[in-house]
C-alpha cells in the first residue's frame, strides 16, 4: 500500500494502510499487489472498545480469485484438448466443458458476492458480481453455437470492461476509470480480434481456390445461354 499518496490539511501523506485492503493486479495476471483501500465505515465513540481488522483472506476473496480464475483456466484448457483430438460427445463436448466452466465461474462469483453482502461489504460484493453478466452472454453464445460467436465475445468483453470502470469509480473510488483494468476484458478483445483476422484470411484463400472453378462454371453458363435450344432444355428441366 505504500506510495498512495494523498493530500489532507495542506500536507501530502503517504497511504500505508486503511479499513480495508484488496488484491488488484495491473495489465498482467501475475502483476498482482496489495492495497488498501478506503470505504465508509461506523466505529464505536465508547473508549475502551476495540476494533480488529483482519487482513486474512475470506472464503467470498477465494471464491473469487482463487476458484473462479481456476475453473475458467481448467475448462479452456480441456475445451482446446477436446477440440484438438476431434472428441464428439453429447455428454462431454468441448463447447459443453467451457459453457459449463463458465456457468460455475457465474456461481463461484454470485456465492462470493452474496457472501461478502451478508458481512455488510456491499462494496466488494459489487465488485465480485461484475464479471457475472459477460460469463452469461458467454454460456448462451456457446450454446447457441451462432456463426456470429465472435461478436458476442466482443460484446461481452465490452459488458466486462465497462461494468469493470464503474467499479473502479463507483467502488473503489479511483479518479481514473481504468486505473484497475478489466483482464479478462481486454484478453477477450484481443482473442476476438484474432479470430476475425484469421476467419478473413481463411475465406480469402478459398475464395481464391474456387475462383477458377467459378470461372469455368460461369464460362460454361454463358455458352449455354448463348443457344436457343439449350435455354429451352433448361427451361424444360
């Protein structure tokens, strides 16, 4: 926490603890650092009373960063084995492991904000149920299995990102909406955009491989028509 640097009274002070404390991890996963951070909060006027605050990790803090992240890795990681080696099941298909992985992870983050709203921290429980809605948009896009899946990957990293610097402002009261970034956002933007270019450099080279096929099809189509009495077997036909 230290290196937070505010200013109050005319002086400027350096941060190094709070009420509270988050973990919050910048443009990579790994880069993750511990911070506090300040929320609203009623202590007792009575002297003699004492306040504690843990900085143990909580079980909704596990659900959320520990077994979320874990489920998505693992059921990505067998989707791409299944679709590797071509395994065709109805009861274990590699879209039904990742549209299943994502149905956990939407679990995983309802149970950890329902529990850190029944300790009274309405703060984090908002920040734990934001991913929530893009893993929705993502289980239905799986199951679907439309031909229009990477633009529902770009709307729900867009949900993501969006919904994630209302939480930086709103929750965490930060002054730059992306001073804590959506990961999971950008790496879906980033895979979405990947997908596309690859999809066009594939119809581009079978267009290419039917090109001439084409030609001739239309070659032959023309001499065709340029006779009275094909046209009318056609036509018969």
């Amino acid at each position: 926490g230290a290196g937070v640097r505010v200013e109050w009274c005319g002086v400027v002070w350096d941060k190094v603890g709070a009420t509270r404390w988050r973990y919050r991890t910048d443009y990579f996963p790994w880069d993750v650092n511990l911070e506090p951070y300040h929320v609203t909060i009623g202590l007792p006027r009575k002297r003699g009373m004492v306040v504690a605050f843990h900085r143990t990790p909580a079980w909704d803090f596990l659900l959320n960063a520990v077994m979320m992240p874990m489920i998505v890795g693992v059921s990505t990681l067998v989707t791409a084995m299944l679709g590797r080696f071509n395994t065709v099941s109805s009861s274990f298909s590699a879209p039904g492991v990742l549209a299943a992985g994502c149905f956990l992870a939407v679990v995983c983050a309802a149970c950890a904000a329902l529990i850190a709203e029944l300790r009274g921290e309405g703060e984090t429980a908002r920040a734990y149920i934001a991913p929530g809605p893009s893993l929705v948009v993502m289980v239905f896009a799986i199951l679907w299995q439309d031909h229009h899946f990477v633009w529902y990957l770009v709307a729900a990293s867009a949900m993501n990102i969006l919904l994630w610097m209302l939480v930086n402002v709103l929750t965490w009261h930060a002054s730059n909406p992306l001073e804590e970034p959506s990961i999971s956002g950008i790496w879906g933007l980033f895979f979405a955009f990947v997908a596309f270019v690859v999809r066009q450099r594939a119809l581009w080279f079978s267009n290419m491989l039917l090109k001439n096929d084409k030609d001739r099809y239309d070659a032959l189509w023309r001499e065709l028509c340029s006779d009275e009495d094909k046209v009318a077997c056609i036509q018969h036909l």
